[in-house]
C-alpha cells in the first residue's frame, strides 16, 4: 500500500527493473528511476514517474538522484561489461552505498544469487555486492534468488530455444545440477513485500520456489508443455567455453555472458535457509505453473522487458542486433518537425501509399507470399489515413498503434518464424523536433528462421535505410 514515501529505482531499464516499475507504479507509489540514459526510459514510465540521468559508476552523479529518497531498490548488475564485470560491481555497490548513507536513505533493498560454498565468479560476485550493501550502514534486505522464470528471463529464453530447435540434445553435466527455479511473479512479490519490511540492520532472505529441479527437468517440462518430443544424451564433462559457444549459436545467450552463466550453474542454488517463507506473505509456486505461465505470457513480451534489454543486446558480426531470442535491425532518423507531422506518413503506410522503399521488391515478396499461401499484398488497408488495432496493412496487422507516437505492425505473411515492423516517434530533448524510429524484430523458429533473416539482411539496409529516410522526408514536407 503506497504511504507518499519516495522510491528509487535503479536498473528500471532491465529485466526485473523494468516489471518492477510498473508494479511499483500500480501500487500508486512515488517513483523516481536513475538512468544513464533518461530518454531511453521516460516513453515506458507513468506519467507520475519521476527519471533522472545518473551512472552508479560515477558518484557524483547520483547525489540529486537520492536526495529525499526513502527506500532504494539496487538492482544494478553489470556481467555484459566488456570489461572486469566484479570490479564494477564492487566499485559501484561501495560507492552507491556511501551516497545512500550520506542521502539518509533508509532502507536499501537488493536482488542477488543464491548459491554456496565455492562459488562461481558471477555468483561470488552477486554475494560480494550485497555484502557491500549491507556494511554501508544503510539497513539492507537482500534477497538471493535462484533461477528466474518468466517471458524473457535469460533462463527461460535459453530454455524455449534449446527445446524449440533441437530435438536431439548433447546434455552436459551442468544441465543435471539442481536449481529452486522461482517465477518472476514470485520474485516481484518478494521485492514489493519488502517495502513494508523494516530490518533492524542487515538482513539475507534465500527465496525459490516450490520444486527443486535440475535443467534437464526444466526442458522435459517445458517440451511437455510444448507438446514437443525430445531425445537428450548426457555427457560427462563440463565445458564452459564450448557451452556457451553452442548457446550462442542456438539460443538469445551470447557468447561471453553465457560462459558466465554455464559457469554459475555448477553450484546448486537451493534454499537452505527457508525463513522468506515465515517473514513475508508469498507463497511461490511451482515450476509447472512458472513455465506454464511463461508460456502465456510469451507473446506479450514485445512489450514487455525482456533479460536482454539494452544492457544484454548484442550486436553479431553479422545480422543486426540480438535481444533475447530476437533479431533487431533498428535505426532512426532527427527531423525538424512536431511529433504529429513526422507521425503522419507512417499511419499511412502501406496500401496505395506503399512502403516509401523498393517498390518492386515489395511486390516480388507479396507474390512470393501469394504462391506459398499468404495473403501477399492484396489486403491493402481498410482506411488510407486511419488505423486502428487489428486493421489489415497489406500482409501486416496493426498490432498497436497510438496515436503520433507508436505504431506496431505484425507479420501475416508466411515466415519462419515471427516478425514486427514498428515505428516510434517522441519530441527531441530540446524540443526542436522529434526523432523517428524504425524497428524491425524477427523471432526466428528453428535454424531455418535464422539462415532466413541472414539471407535478407544485405537487403535491410536499402529497403529499411531507404524507408526511414523517405519517411523523414515525407513528414517535413507534411510540416510544410
């Protein structure tokens, strides 16, 4: 229940951070969201919601950011680094802490792993930042968290690609060592709990949820719940390195961060202290229903934070940009008009309009979609100025669209795989005029989806390059 005392969040921009947001947000509490870059955030946070530039790396730029703050959530995590990922934790949680102290926070709470005994870099890491926390003299609730389970946790969508695309699995050791998988509705409960907490100093709560499983027994479930038969041949060793290789090649885990987490997973991360359970009111639920849930809520997750939001996104050598199991060609353009005149010729696309590029290679794949069964570009639209959610655009769908600001396409062409085409506009920081983005995200099925967006990709550059520049002309002559 929100009391008019005022939250900080940091790390809003990822996975955790950003559910937690909106959950902070419908309880109707005072937030305030450091980032280090604001204009990233502010189109996805309540009108109410307060977003401010910082950098937990530089001290001096989180002292405002804490000023008047009650309780802060660090939710700050930095194993993408290219550089020593615990040396930045350190230095971070050591500096932040001392701020808080100075600032008259009182109450910090933090998300960190679950494991024991020799732990892995990552793990020991997550530990060590939570240690820091604590003996800045700040009271402190930390949390130490197993596997996360939710639409777009890095293990979840590690999982479903595994699964969906390889029916024959080599299985090495660390896919038998046993985890207390916990959902992300679970994880959220815990932390909002939290507020009503007040620790005497230093507090560590293991949290997991109802079953103890090993990975192996994550991906029977999960092919169960797909319907999907699948045939798993163990092997003996455990190989962080080819691991996380072969992740990269199959699944939204990249190369570097999936070595971390292979490495992570030869420590058990089960609860052993077991009094979450008596000091807040959760009562996590099992894995059947964490994955089951995952499931539903899969195709909301374009809209949705998902583990590799910004910080995780990878660009391969070649092919755009990964986040989670998606490929991204983004780019955008500044013009020098109101959000209104750049919006305008993107709610007109398609149909007579067409799509401002390649004209010809735009019928030749509405043909080739004709001929396998789709509904190649015959559609049209059913108004040549209006949208509205579900309207027809040629082969697309109007997934979402608000007005002067996001327009949302879906794929009905055929595909393997699935595809959005999405254009957002805001105002530019100085008010001069807006930026427009363009966005295309294709979630490839299987190896096939993925040689398919591979063997388009010479031709985004022209098609998608030469779409958002006409689009741009187009709304500063509307301006005009």
């Amino acid at each position: 229940m929100a009391t008019g005392r005022l939250v900080l969040l940091t790390g809003a921009t990822g996975y955790v951070g950003g559910r937690l947001l909106h959950a902070l947000e419908a309880r109707g509490e005072r937030v305030r969201c450091v980032s280090r870059r604001p204009e990233y955030l502010r189109p996805s946070v309540a009108a109410t919601t307060e977003v401010v530039k910082g950098d937990v790396l530089k001290p001096e730029t989180i002292v405002a950011a804490l000023e008047g703050v009650d309780t802060v959530y660090y939710l700050v995590h930095s194993m993408s680094s290219s550089r020593p990922f615990a040396e930045e934790d350190r230095v971070a949680a050591g500096s932040f802490g001392e701020a808080a102290r100075a600032a008259g926070v009182r109450k910090v709470i933090y998300l960190g792993g679950l494991g024991h005994g020799d732990l892995s870099p990552h793990l020991a890491s997550r530990q060590e930042v939570g240690e820091i926390l604590r003996s800045s003299g700040v009271p402190t609730i930390e949390f130490r968290a197993s596997i996360v389970i939710g639409s777009g946790s890095a293990s979840f969508e590690m999982i479903r690609a595994l699964v969906e695309k390889l029916p024959v699995m080599v299985t090495p050791r660390w896919v038998r060592v046993r985890a207390q998988p916990i959902a992300i509705e679970d994880v959220l409960a815990y932390l909002l709990a939290a507020l009503d907490f007040d620790p005497e100093g230093a507090e560590v709560f293991e949290i997991g949820g109802a079953d103890r499983v090993t990975y192996l027994e994550l991906m029977r479930e999960y092919a169960a719940q797909r319907d999907l038969h699948r045939t798993m041949i163990p092997v003996p060793v455990l190989t962080p390195r080819l691991s996380s290789l072969w992740l990269w090649l199959v699944t939204p885990v990249y190369a570097g961060v999936g070595r971390k987490l292979v490495d992570s997973l030869r420590n058990e991360t089960v609860v052993k202290d077991a009094r979450a359970l008596d000091v807040f009111p959760v009562i996590p639920r099992g894995v059947r229903d964490a994955i089951a849930r995952a499931l539903v809520f899969e195709d909301q997750a374009i809209a949705e934070t998902r583990w590799s939001d910004e910080v995780f996104a990878e660009r391969p050598p070649y092919g755009g940009v990964r986040r989670g199991s998606r490929l991204i060609d983004s780019r955008s353009v500044v013009v020098g008009t109101s959000t209104s005149a750049a919006f305008s010729p993107i709610q007109a696309i398609g149909g007579r309009t067409g799509w401002y590029k390649g004209a010809l290679l735009w019928r030749l794949r509405g043909l080739l979609d004709v001929l396998v069964g789709g509904p190649g570009l015959r559609r049209g639209r059913r108004d040549p100025v209006g949208l509205r959610v579900g309207d027809t655009v040629d082969f697309w769908r109007v997934d979402a669209i608000e007005p002067d600001r996001l327009l949302r396409l879906s794929a009905e062409m055929k595909v393997p795989g699935r595809a959005w085409l999405q254009f957002e506009v805001s105002p530019t920081e100085d008010g001069s005029g807006s930026i427009i983005s363009q966005t295309a995200i294709f979630d490839p099925a299987g190896l096939f989806g993925l040689a398919y967006w591979y063997a388009l990709w010479p031709f985004h550059g022209y098609i998608f390059g030469g779409m958002l520049k006409n689009i741009a002309a187009a709304a500063d002559a509307a301006q005009d």
